[in-house]
C-alpha cells in the first residue's frame, strides 16, 4: 500500500515539475515576443522618422534643386539622406516624384515663357511699325531742315529699332523688313549704322567679287546678326580701341565675316554658353537669359537656325574675342552690272602689283653726238610719248615686243640714269641757253610725277 503511495507522490512530482519547466518556457516565449515586438516597433518607428526626413528633404531641398538644375546644369540635386534606412519601395517612389516634380515644372516653364514670347512679339510689332513710321518722318525732315540734331534723333530711332527688331527675333517672329538681294559689303555698313560705337569700326573688304551679294530672304537676318555681334564687341572693349570686321570670301564654300575686338574676354564658362547659344539650340527660354536678359547672342542663334548660317566665337589674337559669320554659298548671288553700290562701301583690298617700268626707246638711250665744229647742236626737248603705230612689214618677222618684257627695278633705273645723263652732257656741251626751249619750262624731274599721260 505504501508503495502506491510512493508512486502516485512521484508522479504528482514529475507532473509539477513538467508544468514549472513549461510555465518557464513560456514565460521565456512570451519575454521573447514581447523583445521582438518592441524592437519591430522600434524598427518601424526609425522607419517612419526617416521617411518623414525623406519626404521633408524631398519638399525642401530636391524639388526645388530640381528646378534650379534646369536653368543652371552644374546646380546639384541632392539623393537619399539615408538609403539604409528607407525600403526600396518607398525610395522609389521618392525618386519618381522628384521626376514627376520636374517635368511638371518644365511643362508649366514651357506655357509661361510660351504667353511671354506671344506678348512681346505683339507688343515689339506694334513699337517696330511706329519707329519705322517715325524714322520715315525723320528722313523728310532731314531734307527740310538743315539741324544735326535731327540726325543724333534718327540714329536713336535706328538704335530702338534694332533692340525692337533683336526682342521679336528672340520671340520667333520674322524680323519686320523686306530686302532685295544687297551687296554684301552694304549689309556690313547697315549693321554697323545700328551699333552706338558705330565710329570704332573699321571694316576691310577682301572680297575677289566687289558685286558679291545675299539673297533676299538673308539680308535683313544677317544685318541683325551682324549688328548683335557688332554691338557685343564694341560694349566689352574699351572705347579707344578699334574693332575689326574682315570680309573674306572662300572658294566655293561662301563668305565670311570676322569680327575682332580687343575687349575684356570670356571666362572657360561662359565661352561654352555663348557657343551653345551660338549653335542654334532648338528652345531658349527667356528666363534662362539672367536678369537683365541678355539676348545678344540667343537672337544669333535663332536667326542661325532659321536661315542657315554659321556663327563661331574664340579668342582673338587681338586679346579680346573673335566672331566668324559663315555664310553658304547658297545665300549669295552676284549683282547685275546695272545695279550701282553705296558711295560709302569700302572698296576690295588686293595686293597692289608694281607697275612696270616700260623700256627706253633707242633714241631715248642713244648718246647724245658731239658737235664736229664750233656749232653747238640743238638743246634736248621733252616729248609726250604717245604709243606709235606699226609699221607695216611686208611679212610677219617674229620679233620680240620689247615694252612687253619684264625688267626689274635696277634695269630701269639704269635706263633712266643713262637718259639723264646723256641730257647733261649735251646741255653742257652747248653752254646756257640764250631762251628756255619751247617744252622746257618744267623741271626736269616733272617727268616722274607726270608719266605716261596720253594727249
């Protein structure tokens, strides 16, 4: 009997030892659970501060360096504060926004300046139609009235109307004058007739084709362009200085206009700008110009794109910048003989070749006889040399024509020494004249300064 007591004891041992060691393990279960969850909430509690963090940078810093990066390149756009910290959904989705964020501002960018570009081609067509009306007015009063003021107001009116004329370029419209085909030494002078500093420039014309012109439809647009850059390169150079304009003109691939200035220069940056501008770039927004807007060398680079010629910019061996026009020769033409150029316009510069001296005749060369008695033979006498027909051979002999050879310097001065020379020995011989000779009143040098004139 004992011993069932003993076993039933041990049993209610084992059972109260099994249900110790359980209730332990779940207490260690649930202390376990209750660490995981803590650290979960504390996971996500981290999770949510540095989304927060994202969301308040994305809104503060991104967005807006976004914007800033599509009007300035270098502008730097900021990523992820803490990748670690942030899941990859949620990080892209950060990154579709700041997207989303930047073509929403490019588009509304895009409809502004598309409103201001309308505004100002009406407003610059309306201020262009009344400055030609009121240069028109001026020309009449300049052949009325005899007041240089008058003309200090019209070259004012010309220098509104270029400014006028460059605004509605800018805002694609066309540029409000008609031409006919123009010399293009002529459009060289307009531009220039346009720019403020107009006395500092001197242009060289190194034109094979004095009538070289352009075409009707890019006349007007070159002038303008030529005139921005005119007027660019007389601004940034200082007033005693001059500024270059070289017309060139290539073997079939066009003319070109060079403009040198010896002004201040350009910094590796902005260099790059002006020859992107200077490309032709297919959109120029009007708030990417600076404040104020500077529109030089984007109305360049529409009129390039619109009418095709070329427009390069470097350094100048002259310290300042150097400007290249191009233009094909499919915008150029030849004038008709009829059509008579500007009084004003440069001629072509050629190389001067040295006229050659024409050959002494053997009269002229012969010495001059001595007198066989006490006679004294006549005094010389000048005499227009006239060109002296042929005469008539009974058969063609070959002979050589001798006015027609080349002689160099010397041979000639030799020539013409021996000529004076034989002239004093012959008035020396026949002692003073009792009166001048009838073609003897010059002196005797008067033969260089006068020539070879033709009676």
């Amino acid at each position: 009997m004992g011993w069932i007591v003993a076993v039933i004891a041990a049993a209610a041992a084992v059972a109260a030892a099994v249900r110790a060691q359980n209730s332990a393990r779940a207490e260690r279960i649930a202390a376990a659970r209750a660490e995981l969850a803590e650290r979960q909430a504390k996971a996500a509690e981290a999770r949510t501060a540095a989304l927060t963090d994202e969301i308040r940078q994305l809104a503060r810093e991104r967005i807006p360096a976004a914007a800033l990066a599509l009007s300035h390149p270098t502008a730097k756009v900021p990523g992820l504060r803490d990748a670690a910290d942030v899941d990859g959904g949620s990080a892209r989705l950060l990154t579709e926004a700041v997207q989303a964020a930047r073509t929403a501002v490019i588009e509304e960018r895009g409809r502004v300046d598309a409103a201001a570009r309308a505004a100002m081609r009406g407003t610059s067509a309306k201020i262009q139609s009344l400055l030609n009306q009121s240069q028109q007015l001026l020309h009449e009063l300049q052949h009325e009235y005899d007041d240089p003021r008058i003309l200090q107001l019209d070259f004012r009116n010309e220098l509104a109307l270029r400014r006028t004329q460059a605004t509605a370029v800018l805002c694609d419209a066309w540029p409000g004058l008609a031409r006919q085909n123009s010399p293009l030494v002529e459009i060289v002078l307009g531009a220039q007739s346009r720019v403020a500093g107009y006395e500092r420039i001197k242009v060289a014309n190194h034109l094979r084709d004095e009538r070289l012109a352009l075409v009707a439809r890019a006349a007007e647009p070159l002038a303008i362009a030529l005139a921005e850059v005119l007027a660019n390169a007389t601004a940034y150079s200082h007033p005693d200085t001059d500024v270059q304009v070289t017309l060139q003109q290539s073997g079939g691939r066009g003319a070109f206009l060079v403009v040198d200035d010896a002004g201040i220069g350009m910094d590796g940056d902005a260099l790059d700008r002006a020859r992107a501008l200077l490309a032709g770039p297919p959109e120029v927004l009007l708030t990417e110009l600076g404040d104020p807007p500077q529109t030089g060398f984007a109305v360049v680079g529409r009129l390039v794109l619109q009418y095709g010629f070329n427009c390069h910019i470097e350094d100048s061996p002259f310290g300042g910048m150097r400007t290249i026009l191009r233009v094909p020769a499919h915008l150029l033409t030849v004038l008709e003989d009829d059509r008579s150029l500007s009084a004003l316009a440069p001629k072509p510069v050629r190389t001067q070749a040295t006229p050659a001296v024409p050959a002494p005749t053997e009269q002229e060369t012969a010495p001059v006889p001595q007198p066989a008695g006490g006679e004294a033979p006549a005094l010389p006498s000048r005499r227009r040399r006239a060109p002296r027909p042929a005469p008539a051979r009974a058969a063609p002999v070959a002979a050589p024509d001798r006015e027609q050879v080349p002689r160099t310097p010397e041979q000639a001065g030799a020539s013409w020494a021996a000529l004076q020379q034989g002239t004093l020995n012959g008035r020396s011989v026949a002692g003073p004249p009792s009166a001048p000779a009838p073609d003897d009143h010059d002196h005797p040098d008067d033969r260089d300064d006068q020539g070879d004139d033709q009676t």
